[in-house]
C-alpha cells in the first residue's frame, strides 16, 4: 500500500482529529458543527490524493516548488476552505495550524504503516499548494474587506465633518463671539480641518491599494503663487523668518495645482515637526529644461540610515533621534504617489552635517502613460 492509497483507506480517522484540532483553534469553535469544523476537510484530502497519482515530470516538480504548478483542484479547494475560515473568524496563523495538523497527522499514522519516500514527497507538494491558495485567498479577503472598510469609512465621515467646518468658520466670522468663545471655534475649525486632511489620506491609500494612481487633473499653472501662497499658510506654525521660499528659473508646466500643494503642504510639515524650532526651513524652487524640482530643506537630526528604505512607505513608524513618526503615518507616502502620478519622482537625503532635504521632481508635462493610469485626461 502506498501513501496515497493510506489517506484513501484512513480518510475517516484523518478528518476526525482534522476536526478536533480545529475545535481547539477558536473559542468560537466551540458553537460550531462537526460539519462546519471539517469544512472541506474531504475534499481536500481527494485533491491531495489525485494530485499524489497524477504523473509528475521533473520539470513540473521543479515548477510546483516554486509554485508555479498546475494543480487547479488544489487551488479551488483551497481558497473556498479559506473563505469560510474567514466567515467564522479564523486567523491567517489558525488556518496555517489546520494544514500543519493535516500534515502531521497523516505522516504519523503512515510510520506506523510502511514507507514511501515518493509518495511522502508528492503528499508534502500537494500540502504545500493548498496551504498556499488558502493564504493567498485570506490575505486577498482580508486586504478586500480593510480597503472596503476604509473607503466607506472615509466618505461617510466626511458629511458630518464638513458641517463642522461651516459650523466653525460661521462662529469665527461672528461678532458676538467673545475672545474665549473665538478661540474654541478657531481650535474646532483646526481640528476638523487636520481630520478632513487624514480622511483625504485614507482614500488615497485605499486607491493605490488597489493598484492605482492618485487621480490628478493637470493644467497650466506657475508653481511660484502656489508656493508662497503654502508657505504664507504655515507660517504660522513656525517663528518669524524661519520659513524661507526661493525661486530659481522657470517654474511654469502642467501640473495638478491642489495635488502639488498638498505634497509641498505635507514636506514642510514634515520639516516642522522634525526640525529644530528655531532652526530655518528653505524651500526651493528650480526650473531647468525639462523638469521643475522643489527642495524642501530642515537642519537638526538626520533620518536614520535604516529608515531611509521605507520613508515612504504607508504605515510605518519611524523611531529614532527626532524622526518618531505620529499620527498615521500616511503624509510622505501620499506625497510620494502624488509625485508618481505627475511621472515624478520624490527623494530624500539627510546627513547630519547637511541636514534633511526632501526634493521633489516634476517633468514639465505628464508623461501620457501616467496620466491614463491616474484617470488624467490621455
């Protein structure tokens, strides 16, 4: 008797402790049927065994272990026990257990049979395989459903926000308010305002989740009012004449003007909260032939080395020196994929002798393909 022949004939006892080590995975588990906890537990034990007799050249073998196999049956099977582990509320690392269980189990009821080593070997693939559709299909679900989460999230907030703020910018433009009463508007209009900029975050996030560029609309425009008009907007959040704007050449292409404001926004932030406080931050604008780049520069400790890698990543918290990333963490990777999606590029490099700079790079028109990517005109 060979392996594939052992699974067939001990398929009873296999599923029986299949179904008892899933018991033991989720306190929910214990409401759950017998049926629900050996959910495909037959069927993928048939895959496996078809999968074991069907012939194998080296080459396929050699393809399968980089899973690049043909083992459609596995595949399906797979994923659909994945989907129903997620319905029950099953974690990634509880569903990688159930096929770790499935593995172990058989193998050690097979010692006490015969040997096989061929059979252990294809047993071993086929294992592998299903565990891997199972993960890819969680971890799809999984992204799916937070993307979705996010997105409904993002737009159903932005109602009541934006009551706030017309709420807030009618009280500061009383004047019956007195001093005390003013200055709560103010901070309720500030706060809403820093709210609605994380919320614009998460959809930005949720689109380029999904594979796509941030949508921008390009048109003639000279980067020079844009930029001071920034600049004069966050002055107040710095000492007098610590934020200096300076201009050299040409600044004039097509560009999306409320996109690039919100990356340059989001770097001189950025400066202010890692910089000194009384240390200057210059902006820099230069136009050559065919590009404009915008420098953004602050003194004070530099990023650390390992942290350079992943800046602009989403998400990640930076911890080191003054570079502790708050918030969500979302800024520089927006700012980031903005750039992308004028076929831009965004770099940064900080040394503690030279400081910190964040250069952004914009070609004097969209590229064409990065325009139809972002849902820009073609």
């Amino acid at each position: 008797m060979d392996l594939a022949e052992f699974i067939d004939a001990e398929r009873a006892s296999i599923v029986a402790e299949w179904e008892s080590f899933a018991r033991t995975l989720l306190p929910a588990a214990g409401g759950m049927s017998g049926l629900a906890l050996r959910d495909h537990a037959e069927e993928i034990l048939s895959a496996i065994v078809h999968d074991m007799r069907s012939p194998q050249t080296r080459r396929e073998q050699a393809e399968k272990s980089k899973g690049q196999g043909d083992a459609q049956h596995l595949e399906e099977v797979g994923q659909l026990h994945a989907g129903l582990r997620i319905e029950f509320g099953f974690k990634l690392g509880q569903i990688v257990a159930e096929y770790r269980a499935l593995r172990a189990t058989v193998l050690r009821l097979w010692e006490k049979t015969g040997t096989d080593p061929r059979g252990v070997t294809r047993f071993n693939e086929a294992v592998d395989e299903a565990l891997t559709e199972a993960v890819n299909r969680f971890t799809e679900t999984t992204e799916h459903y937070r993307d979705q989460t996010l997105g409904i999230l993002g737009h159903d907030l932005r109602n009541p926000l934006s009551a706030i703020v017309t709420g807030s910018t009618v009280l500061i433009s009383s004047e019956k308010l007195d001093d005390r009463s003013l200055g709560i508007a103010a901070r309720m209009l500030s706060s809403a305002n820093r709210m609605n900029r994380m919320i614009g975050d998460l959809l930005d996030l949720t689109r380029t989740r999904f594979g796509d560029l941030i949508p921008v609309v390009p048109a003639p425009i000279d980067l020079e009012p844009m930029c001071q008009q920034v600049v004069a907007e966050l002055e107040g959040l710095r000492p007098a004449g610590t934020l200096r704007f300076t201009r050299r050449g040409d600044l004039r292409g097509e560009w999306d003007a409320d996109r690039i404001a919100q990356v340059l926004s989001n770097l001189i932030r950025n400066a202010i909260q890692h910089g000194g406080t009384n240390d200057r931050i210059d902006i820099v604008a230069s136009g050559s032939r065919d590009e404009v780049v915008v420098e953004v520069h602050n003194g004070g400790p530099c990023i650390p080395e390992n942290a350079i890698g992943t800046i602009f990543e989403p998400m990640v918290r930076h911890r080191g020196g003054s570079h502790t990333n708050v918030g969500v963490g979302l800024g520089l990777y927006i700012a980031a994929q903005i750039v992308l999606a004028h076929g831009g590029k965004l770099d940064v490099t900080s040394t503690e002798a030279e400081g910190t700079t964040f250069a952004m790079r914009l070609p004097r028109q969209i590229p064409k393909l990065a325009q139809s990517d972002s849902g820009g005109p073609t």
